[in-house]
C-alpha cells in the first residue's frame, strides 16, 4: 500500500485555510499583558500578549497601529480585536491586531464604538442633517461650567471679536452621572425660549470616563434635535466625542468655538465701509457718465432744431396721404365698373318673363292631371266590375241557388261515403239555410 507523504509547507499552507476558514477565529476578542514589545518607528509592530498560563505571539500592522490614541507599553493590559491565522514560514499561529485599547476602560471604548455604529446607521451623523450657523447672531447660548477656564475663554473670545451680541450662560453638569440630563435639559430650555441664534456645548479634556456625558444617547438626540444650530467643543483636539460628530459645527477648543460663532466686528465694518466707499465711487463715476451723455445729447443739433427730427416724417406722411388717395379713386372706379355690368347682367336675368311662363305651363299641367284621373279612374271602375262578375260566376253560393248543397261533419266537408258512419250527426248546408241529419 502506497502512502502520499505531505511536504511541510503543503501541510502549512493547508492549515492556515483551516484557519481563515474557521468562523470564530475571523474576529477574536482578547485580552492580556504585552510582552516583547519592541517599538519600530513607522513600522509594523511585533509583540506577544500573555496571562498566566499562555501567550500568542501578535502582529500589528502600521495601518493599524497608527490609530491607536495610546501609547503601548511593556506589561500593559491589553484589550484587542484581531483575527487568528498561520505564519506558513514557522509554522506559527499568531493574531493579527486591528484594534486595542487599555483594559479597565474598555468596556466604555465598546459601547462608544457600538453606539457610534448604530447612529451612524441610522444618520445621524449624515451632514444633510447639519444647520448652517448664523453669520451675524444676536443671542448665543452657552452650555457649560460656570467655573473654569472655558467659559472664561468663550466670554473673552467673544467679547474681543464681537462684543454687540448677547451672551447668556446655561450653567451646567458636564462630568458625573447627573450630567448627561442636565446637558439634555438645558438644551431643551435654550430650544424652549427660541430667541437664540446659536449654542455652544463645551467642556475642557479629560478622560473617557469624564468626557462620558457627551457619549451617551440622550445628550447626541437633544443635539441632533435643536431647531438652533450647536456648536460642540468638548474635550481637546485630540478627542472626538459623539456629541462633536452629531453638532452641527465642532470646535477643537472654546475658543475656536466662540470664533466659528461670531465674526469679528471690526473686521465686518471695515467690509462695510469699504463696500459703501466702491458704492459712492461707483455711483459718483455712473452719475458722471449719465452726465456727459445729458450733455452730449443737449448739445446735439436735434435738441437745439426739434423740427428736423420730424420733418422727413411729414414728408411720408404726405406721400402716403397722396398714395391713399389714388389708391380710393382707382378702387372706386373699379367698383363702379363692376356695378354697371352685373345691373346689366341682373337685368338680362329678369324672372317675371319666366314666371309667367311657368305659370301657363302649370296651368296646362293641371288639365292634363284631371283628364287623366278621370280616365284612370273610368278604367278601373270598369275593371272592377268584370272582376266581380267573375267573381260571381266562380262563387259556390251561385252554385248551390241551382239546387246543390254540401255536407259538413264537425266542421269538416265530407267528401265520400267513409268519412261517415252509421248515427253521426251531419249538417246539411243550402244556399237559403242549414238542415241538420243523422246517418241511418
């Protein structure tokens, strides 16, 4: 018996489909302790993960690594998402590392992403939903602290570039439990009084866990829901909230959010007067041309003889007043020709002479009718009474006056000795009556 003997890379490449093949080793959830961390600047990054009892070696590419918002380090606990798969070359399984984040906060990093990802599917984030920002606001709100430096930056950014507007500050929560309802509550009041042209949401950096409030649902719908536009500025530039993605604007720091708000208003009178200065210079250069054209038209030989600018006018009109004239007489001439000849023609056409004529002729006609119904007539009464007397020769009463008779039996004539028998009753009929028999 034969035997086929596997070469080693045969076996390892048929591995490695097992592998890929395998359902639960396309996404794993892992967590453990890095070790043999080596950082390899712009590069992809070799290390293993340990517990107690195991450790697999982890491969993460430079795509990958380079979103990570952490620094890894030696013994650090890890939580990550990856795929398993086989290294043919050693033989070696390994997991390959598309996500990781810091155990202890992970649980928070899941339900940021999960939720982004529902949102997302449901639009929110879409930017057909974001409202443009008023360009000259008179009311701004602004929810956040009432202590800190952020509200202090808004106050002073806004006070520096556009100090006409009202400013009025919503004091609120913005880390702990509590907070995430007061952020929905105030915004809901800002939204309630309506006299707002933009909100600004912020908050200065911190950890995940205090930049929480601004994850959570009811704070992205209250945000997503504002008839007024919101500016978002939470955290610094480095973190993204889901409050910064749904806003309608978001701002790296307060102080860029207070510059997105409102214009600088030295700058936009400046605009002004420079756009009133080319209006006046238009206007005055416009007028000045109007000007030369006035005078040049007043200047002109029509205005200082207006009789020239009509006479060939009168001339015209005298041509075709003479032109119109012509044309009525000759019409009128051709008209009267007309008139004569068919007065002539209508005269030849008189219709008493026919008239006349065809009087005598209906006249002659209704003689002609007479004779001839009277002789039709004469005709048919003579007919008539050769077809009565022909009639009359045919009659069977004629026939019975000379002594004949017929015998009938129930309405039936009899005509032979075998359509009767002995006892019927017959009737006998003559020309002056009947006689009833029976047959013996």
């Amino acid at each position: 018996m034969s035997v086929d003997y596997l070469s080693v890379s045969a076996l390892s490449a048929y591995l490695k489909r097992k592998f890929e093949a395998d359902p639960y080793l396309g996404t794993v959830y892992l967590t453990g302790e890095i070790s043999n961390f080596r950082p390899r600047a712009n590069s992809h990054q070799y290390f293993s993960l340990k517990d107690e009892k195991a450790k697999i070696s982890a491969v993460m590419f430079k795509s990958a690594f380079q979103k990570l918002k952490f620094q890894p380090e030696e013994g650090m606990k890890v939580l990550v998402i990856g795929r398993i798969s086989l290294y043919e070359a050693t033989g070696q399984y390994q997991i390959y590392i598309e996500h990781m984040e810091p155990d202890g906060i992970g649980a928070l990093y899941q339900a940021y992403e999960k939720l982004k990802s529902d949102l997302e599917k449901e639009g929110v984030f879409r930017e057909s939903f974001k409202q443009p920002l008023v360009r000259f606001p008179k009311r701004i709100a602004v929810i956040t602290s009432p202590s800190g430096a952020v509200v202090r930056d808004i106050m002073t950014t806004v006070e520096r570039r556009y100090p006409i507007v009202q400013l009025v500050v919503f004091p609120t929560l913005v880390q702990g439990d509590k907070a995430s309802g007061d952020v929905v509550r105030r915004i809901e009041e800002v939204n309630e009084l309506g006299d707002f042209d933009t909100i600004i949401v912020a908050r200065g950096g911190g950890s995940i866990e205090d930049l929480w409030p601004f994850n959570t649902e009811a704070v992205v719908r209250a945000v997503f829901e504002s008839r007024i536009p919101v500016i978002s500025s939470v955290g610094h530039e480095t973190d993204t909230t889901l409050t910064d993605l749904v806003a309608d604007v978001r701002a790296a720091t307060p102080t860029a959010a207070a510059e997105l708000a409102v214009l600088v208003l030295q700058d936009e009178l400046l605009k002004i007067s420079e756009k009133k200065a080319r209006l006046f210079n238009s206007f005055n250069q416009q007028l000045k041309r109007k000007q030369d054209k006035l005078n040049h038209l007043t200047a002109s030989v029509i205005f200082k003889q207006p009789r020239r600018l009509y006479e060939s006018f009168y001339l015209q009109l005298d041509g075709l007043d003479r032109r119109l004239k012509q044309i009525m007489e000759s019409t009128m001439m051709l008209n009267q020709r007309k008139f004569d000849y068919l007065s002539k023609k209508l005269d030849r056409q008189n219709p008493i002479d026919k008239v006349v004529h065809l009087k005598k002729d209906v006249a002659y006609q209704t003689r002609q009718l007479h004779f001839l119904s009277e002789h039709f007539i004469k005709n048919e009464k003579v007919r008539l009474h050769n077809l009565i007397e022909a009639l009359d020769l045919l009659s069977p009463l004629k026939t019975m006056s000379r002594g004949y008779s017929y015998v009938t039996k129930e309405d039936a004539i009899i005509k032979s000795v075998a359509d009767v028998n002995k006892g019927d009753d017959v009737i006998i009929h003559l020309s002056d009556g009947e006689v009833r028999a029976k047959v013996e």
